[in-house]
C-alpha cells in the first residue's frame, strides 16, 4: 500500500524509501523459520497484487470510447495486477533461493534480485516497465541527476537499497551503522545532484509551441467532427505563431485529428497552406497506411513533419505498440494471433528510428507508451537527435494517476541523455522539460490551449547515453555469480 500510494499524484515519493521494508521484514522470517519456496513466493505475490491494483487503478477509469468492448476494462484491471504481481512474486523467490542455498546475507540479495526481476519485466514485447520504483523520484530534481549516470534502472537500485538500509536500521543489530547509512545514501546523491543542476547551462535555445488540442475520445473517433477538429488544431496554431517568441516549429499531439492527415488531401493542403503562411514547421502525429505488395495494408500509429514550403518528408512509426491495446503480441510466433479482435487498434510496429530537422537541431520521436522505454529514447540520441518529442493522447485516462504517471517517466528520459524535450498531450500533460528533467512549463490538463517557450540546450553526454544499462546489467551478474556460488555448495537441511 505503501508503494503504490507512492505513485499517485502529490508529494509522497519519498514513501518509496520505505515502502519495501515490512516485505523484507516479512520474507526475512520466512527465510529464516525455514519455511519454503512456496510461501516466499505467495509473499511476494500478495504484495505485488496489493500494489499493483492501486497502482493500475486508471485501467477501470479508461474511457469506454477507448474500446469496442467497455466493461472488459474491469476484469482486464485485475488481470494484469494478477499478471504483474507474479514478477514480484519471482524477486521474492529468487531473493529467498539466492539467502538460503547460497548462504548469502539477505540484505545483500534483496537489491540484486528484484532488479533482475525488474528487468526481466521490462523486456519483450510484454514489457512493461511503468512502475519501476525509480520513477516515484520524479519529482526530487537531485535524485533524478542519478540517472544520467545509469538511467531509470541505477535510480530503482538506490531505492532498493535505501529500503534495504532502513530496514536493517529497524531490526536492529548494528542498527546505528545501518541508520548512518540510509542518512548518507539520501545526502550523498541529493547534494551530488544539486551541483549538477547548479553547474547545468542555463542557455536557452529556439521557440517552440505545443498544441493542446482537448479533442473529446467520442468527438475524435466519431468521423462526424474532421473539420471542427481541423480548424480547433489551425486556428490554436495561429495564435502560437503569432507569439512574439516566433516559435519555429509547432507540435501537434499524437493522432491530433483522428484522420489520415497526411493522405486526406484537403486537410493535408490546409495544413501546408498554414505551415507556408506562417513561416513555422507544423509536426503531428496521424494514423498512417502504406499498402503492400501483395495487395494488403499496414496501417501505423505515425507522426510526420508538415514543412512550410510544401513537403512532407519522412514518416515516423511507432516501434513499441502497447500490448492488446494496439496489437495483439506475439503474432510473429503465432500468426493466427491477429485474427483475435478484443477491439485493438492493430497498428504495424515501424521498423527503425526517424530523425526530422528542425531550428533546434534534430529531433527524435516517442509517441505516447514509447516514452516509458528508455532504450528508444537512447537510441535516438547516440545517433544524433539533439532534443527529444514526446506526443501522446492520455485521453484515455481520464483525469486518473495514470496522466501524472506517464508524464513522470519523460522526466528521467530527458535527464539521462541530457537533451530536452518537448511533450505535447491531447489533453495534458503537455509540457517543455530541460536536459536535466526538471519541468519548465506545462499548460493546465483538460482545457485547449498552446504552450510557447524556449528549449533548454543540450547538456554534456552522458553515461547512461554512453554505456545504458550498466546497473541492470550488474545485477544480473551479481545475481548469477551468488547464484553459481549456491549450486556449487551442498543444499541445507529443511529445518524440523
């Protein structure tokens, strides 16, 4: 409860500190009382249930526009906190195995082994890492310096380990030791990271403008409302380059006017006359269609640039589509997969980066659950994108946790790179973001409206963007070598 209470909107971030310390309290009695695998799993599964139904709560909020089938909504809440809970289930588990057959310390297994977990979690394409304990620091500008040393993952490993710290503080036994050292785990990164910011350029560089379009789910999928929608996203586009700050690009959210944008021929001619009259680069997210060459069609969630002397250059398609929202997984194993329709949208993942030009420098692309995979967003820097786009819809949400929890997780992808970026939301959140993650500018949720401002500049590379990541890749190596260690020795006796 404590975790997940952790995530929701307001300033209870620092409750993750803590939050993990009665489960390890808890598994530590059953490691050590000899009891088995079974209840070291059945622990950590109640404990992840818990959490996670807190923490996914917004999945029974959705809007019933958002799908074919509205009360699956219900029943899909408490499938995938049943479904995640079994990876906390794991950590606890592997962390029990690890203390008992290797004969390590549990304090020191604790960190290692949920991290593994969490890796494991993140990966595929059921990843899904929106809940990785690193992101309840978001709002702690210092802290999240640390993850410009080994992004999001380094930060989630000094939360373990502060867990791990006070909870060795509490039981006692070399209680002082362990307090002085959960004192000096907070001051050492907290004052690291204020030099960062302090020594961090304050430079600004060219305009931009965000459009907040508020379009209604109902009003954007009806097919009854294309030129209302049009003419909202023209006229607010407009009024920011009428700015006095002359934005040199305007940025649309992600599927802005609910038509093919750029292959509607008259709405596309209305966007190109404004991008020319204004003199501004217009740059939106659209669906998006090629057809094959056997006859059938892909269909992307993409976004594209809109240029004022006519063209419209490269396409981007989004490369990590949100499971069974988007496509149904797996169907490159099972082929048969896709036929199922549970009223996903079945777009065609893209198949590479796509950087686009601009005044700013170049500029690479997250649309909306992209942005909570930070190896995208690496990616396009280390081959030269200089700032970053985030476009999204959200809303789905509603006016849940879930808009605060999605738009926290661009925090940390500005803030290990280094690069700014720019999130443009539906309806909110729509924000500009400096290269060290601190929010700069962000327009009210739920109300239309254009966000102008400066970008920050770049700042110095980073290790992250250098190395990625190295802390997850320490834990799996760390967790192995206690693990090779474990089957090496001669199994303990069950305890009578």
């Amino acid at each position: 409860m404590l975790l997940g209470a952790a995530f929701l909107p307001g300033p209870f971030g620092v409750l993750a500190w803590f939050g993990f310390v009665p489960l390890f309290a808890a598994l530590e009695r059953r490691v050590r009382t000899g009891q088995g695998p079974g209840a070291w799993f059945r622990l950590g599964y109640v404990f992840g249930l818990v959490f996670f139904l807190i923490g996914t709560h917004w999945i029974a909020l959705l809007a019933d526009v958002a799908m074919t089938t509205p009360w699956l909504k219900y029943p899909a809440w408490v499938l995938a906190a049943a479904y995640l809970a079994l990876f906390a289930g794991l950590a606890t588990w592997l962390s029990g195995w690890l203390a008992r057959r290797a004969r390590a310390p549990l304090a020191l297994v604790l960190p290692f082994a949920f991290l593994v977990v969490e890796e494991f979690r993140a990966a595929g394409e059921m990843g899904f890492p929106w809940f990785q304990p690193g992101y309840t620091q978001h709002a702690y500008a210092p802290i999240v310096q640390l993850a410009s040393v080994g992004g999001i993952t380094l930060v989630t490993l000094w939360v373990l380990g502060l867990n791990v710290l006070i909870w060795q503080a509490w039981r006692g036994g070399g209680r002082a030791r362990a307090l002085a050292g959960a004192v000096l785990a907070v001051l050492l990164p907290w004052f690291w990271g204020q030099r960062v910011l302090d020594a961090a350029p304050r430079t600004l560089g060219p305009a931009v403008a965000l459009v907040q379009g508020n379009v209604p789910g109902e009003m954007k999928w009806s097919g009854h409302h294309t030129k209302e929608i049009l003419d909202r996203f023209l006229a607010l586009t407009r009024a920011a380059a009428a700015d006095s700050t002359r934005p040199s690009i305007v940025i649309w959210p992600e599927t802005a006017t609910g038509t093919y944008l750029r292959l509607q021929v008259d709405q596309a001619l209305q966007v190109v006359a404004l991008a020319g009259a204004a003199r501004v680069q217009v740059f939106s997210g659209f669906p998006d269609y090629e057809l094959e060459p056997g006859g059938g069609v892909r269909y992307y969630n993409a976004a594209g640039m809109f240029e004022p002397d006519g063209a419209t250059g490269r396409i981007y398609a989004k490369r990590h589509l949100v499971p069974f929202g988007e496509r149904m997984p797996f169907q490159s194993v099972v082929p048969a997969l896709g036929k199922l329709q549970f009223g996903q949208a079945e777009w065609t993942p893209g198949r590479a980066r796509v950087l686009f030009d601009a005044a700013p420098g170049p500029f690479g692309t997250l649309i909306c659950f992209e942005s909570i995979f930070p190896d995208l967003a690496r990616d396009d820097v280390r081959h030269g994108a200089r700032w970053l786009v985030n476009i999204t819809n959200d809303e789905w949400f509603g006016n849940s946790s879930a808009l605060y929890q999605h738009a926290a997780m661009a925090v940390f992808r500005a803030a290990e790179n280094h690069v700014p970026l720019a999130r443009c939301a539906n309806t909110g959140l729509t924000e500009l973001i400096d290269a060290n993650g601190r929010v700069t500018r962000r327009l009210p949720v739920w109300r239309p409206g254009v966000l102008v401002g400066r970008l920050g500049v770049p700042g110095i590379p980073t290790l992250y963007t250098r190395f990625g990541d190295w802390p997850g890749v320490l834990a799996v190596v760390v967790t192995a070598l206690i693990a090779l260690a474990g089957f090496r020795r001669r199994p303990p006796r069950p305890a009578r």
